[in-house]
C-alpha cells in the first residue's frame, strides 16, 4: 500500500511538473477534456434542470387528465384535411360528458381564445393570456390565491361578470392599492375583480398564471355565441382515483360518438389527449437533447484523450533515461506502468474539474440572472464528470505507460545519454 501511495505522490509530482514546465502544449491538450466534460456536464444540468421545472408545473395536474377536443396534441394518423373538417366540441357535448360520465371525479369546459386587452381607469395591461373557463377547472388544475377566490358554481352557469387576475397583472394595474372588488375593463365591459392568483413564476409550458385572467367560460358564450371558429373549445376530465384510465377514454369515445350519430366504420371525429402522453413526449425530447450533448461532447473528449496520449508519449521520451536508472535499481515493470497511468489520470481529472468548475460558475450566475428558473447541478452529473475524465485519462494513459514499463534498462540509459 505505502508503494503505491508512493507511486502516487511521485506521478503527482510528474504532472504538475508537465504543467509547469510544458503550460502551452498542456493547456492545449487538457482543452478538449475540459470542454468535453463542460459541454457534457452542462447538458446533463440543463436537462435535469428542464425536467424538474415541468414536473414541477404537471405537479398540479393528475398525469391521466383528459383533453377532448377536435384536434390532437401530438402525431396522429389521421390526414390534416380531414382533421381540419371536424366539428368542434360543443358546450352540449360537456354537459352530457359531466352528468354521464361515472369515473371522472371533474369535468370542466374551456374556450381557447385569443388575447386581451385589461384595463383599470388609466393602466392599461396589452395582450394578456385570457383563460375562459368553468368553474371546475380549479378543481382540476389546483391555484393558490394570493387575495380573495376562484367564481363559483353559480356565477359561472349565470355568466356573471367576474374575473380572476395573475400577481404581476394586479401589480401593474392597481400598484399598491386593493384588487378585490374593483371594476376592470375587459372586451369592452365591467368585470368585478374577485381573486388574484398567487405567484407561480415562469412557465415552459405556456403563459405563466401571473399574467393570466380567468372569466367564466358563460359570459363569452352569452356575449359572442358558439359559433366562433377562431375559438377552441376543450372539455377536460379529470378521473377518479385507481379507476380503469383506458376503461373512461372508452367511455368518453362511445358518448361522444353516440352524441354525434357516427356510424361504426366512421372514425372519431375529435381527440382524447392525456396528460401522461404529452409528459412521455417531453422525456422523449430531452433524452434526445442528452443524446445530441453526448455526441457533441464525445468529440472533445475524443480530442482531449488523444491530446493527453501526446502529452504521456512525450513525457515517456523525455523520461527514458530515468525509467532505465530506476529499472536498473530494482523497480519493476507495473511500478512504471502505474507511474505513469496515475499521471495520465491526474492530468485528465485536472482537465475535468476545471470544466466542473466552469459549469458550476455558469449555474451560479445564471440562477442569480434569470429569475423562477432553478439551474441543477447535481452531485451525481458531478461525479459522472469526475469518472468520466477520469475514465479518459486512464484509457489516454495504457498505451504509453506500456511502452515505458517495457523499456530495456540498459537502452534506456544508453538512449538517454
């Protein structure tokens, strides 16, 4: 044991004199690892920093919600011509869902329309994200109110003029002075504000909820009627718990079929979308931004190895005279060998922690910039960084750390003269 801690503090001593000695021809060389280790890291960061911001906003949301609607969320067989000829999903359509349906523990209607103006006396909010709705979807898709509440059952089937309001959307239009029971101007008329959401902070997945208004889905159908093609009706289930999710979509197809007359060998003529399969896309599009960062990344690794491989044969040659004198004094072949494989790995961990290093700075400042977006670097992507340069320098190392632990010693003291 004491040899080989020998060995180490010898090969230590060997690489920081390469450092110092060679700074250019080292620097270049632990280039590629540490941009190989940096780009993989980085990408291994984001990614998991990606991944726990949308689960943490799906969080709300049962992963085996439903969205009816007549268009799918993702790839479907069904040609877009005919996709485009498919009756939207009407009000009447909901009703019949929520009173038929014995497995959904929720069912609420939404109207996909487009963006708004808000006003209060001279502040004016541009473009704001109008969330028309039931008053079930709080029930659905849970929201935390910073001041008062979410319109009920009543105020919704009436169509009452109320509204809901994000954080940032009061702050702007009322400062310092209390939302709740103000009047607001929005498509033209008087809305009563009743609530103001919580602060969510960003979203990866659309508009965040602080610049967001909610209205009950009856006020827009009593003021602009069904028949609006530029809007998106959506019904969305919620099912109870434990019960058969594949069982309900069967359920909700042969209502919705029945409901629109459709002949056994007629397709469906709308989509059912679950939640889970839009969460599986999104694991699908950040395994191929990991495999894409791996493929990028290996380059730099690949060149760093070879760069570390020049640096090893290098010192081999400058070196000869000194492994013949310590062969002839006794050392044996793997006492070179691990010499040598040790200064491989030491210059290649060197490589690595300073590209760790780099990606933890980045993580630093970029947590301290962006605002509601957690930047992860986690101990595991660390020590998968640590292994792997760890790994390069030991496979970058063999080869030259063979050749020196098979040189004659009498050659090599004749060849170093």
């Amino acid at each position: 044991m004491l040899v080989y801690l020998r060995v180490f503090k010898e090969s230590f001593s060997f690489a920081i004199n390469a450092l110092r000695n060679n700074k250019l021809r080292t620097f270049l060389s632990l280039l590629g690892v540490t941009v190989g280790i940096f780009s993989i890291i980085a990408v291994l960061a984001a990614v998991d920093s990606l991944d726990k911001q949308i689960t943490s906003q799906l969080s709300s949301l049962d992963s085996n919600t439903m969205y009816l609607v007549n268009r799918s969320f993702g790839p479907t067989t069904v040609p877009r011509w005919q996709r485009e000829n498919f009756d939207q999903i009407s009000y009447n359509e909901y009703k019949s869902l929520k009173s038929s349906l014995n497995d959904a523990e929720h069912v609420a209607f939404q109207l996909g329309v487009k963006r708004e103006n808000i006003r209060y006396e001279s502040e004016l909010v541009s473009s704001v994200n109008t969330v028309v709705v039931s008053n079930e979807f709080t029930d659905i898709q849970y929201l935390e109110f910073e001041k008062g509440r979410f319109y009920n059952e009543s105020e919704s089937n009436s169509g009452k003029a109320v509204v809901v309001i994000g954080l940032e959307i009061a702050n702007a239009l009322f400062g310092n002075l209390e939302p709740i029971g103000k009047k607001v101007r929005l498509y033209g008329q008087k809305f009563t504000v009743i609530g103001v959401v919580k602060k969510e902070g960003s979203s990866l997945l659309g508009d965040s909820n602080d610049v967001s208004v909610f209205l009950p889905a009856n006020y827009y159908r009593n003021r602009f009627g069904d028949n609006n093609k530029n809007n998106l009706p959506i019904v969305i289930i919620k099912p109870k718990k434990n019960v058969d999710i594949d069982g309900l979509k069967a359920e909700v197809t042969q209502i919705m079929r029945t409901k629109r007359g459709l002949k056994p060998d007629t397709i469906d003529t709308f989509f059912i979308n679950i939640i889970s399969g839009l969460q599986n896309a999104i694991d699908e599009m950040l395994g191929a931004l990991n495999v894409i960062g791996w493929i990028i990344s290996g380059f730099s690794l690949l060149v760093g190895g070879f760069g570390i491989a020049n640096i090893m044969f290098v010192s081999v040659k400058e070196r000869t005279n000194l492994i013949g004198i310590q062969k002839s004094l006794g050392a044996k072949n793997k006492f070179i060998l691990f010499q040598f494989l040790f200064e491989a790995v030491i210059l290649a961990v060197v490589g690595g922690l300073v590209g760790l290093f780099l990606v933890w700075v980045i993580a630093m400042v970029m947590n301290g910039i962006v605002e509601d977006f957690e930047f992860v670097l986690s101990f595991w992507n660390m020590f998968i960084g640590f292994c792997l340069s760890s790994f390069i320098g030991l496979i970058s190392g063999v080869i030259p750390a063979i050749s020196a632990s098979k040189l004659d010693p009498v050659e090599a003291i004749r060849a170093g003269m």
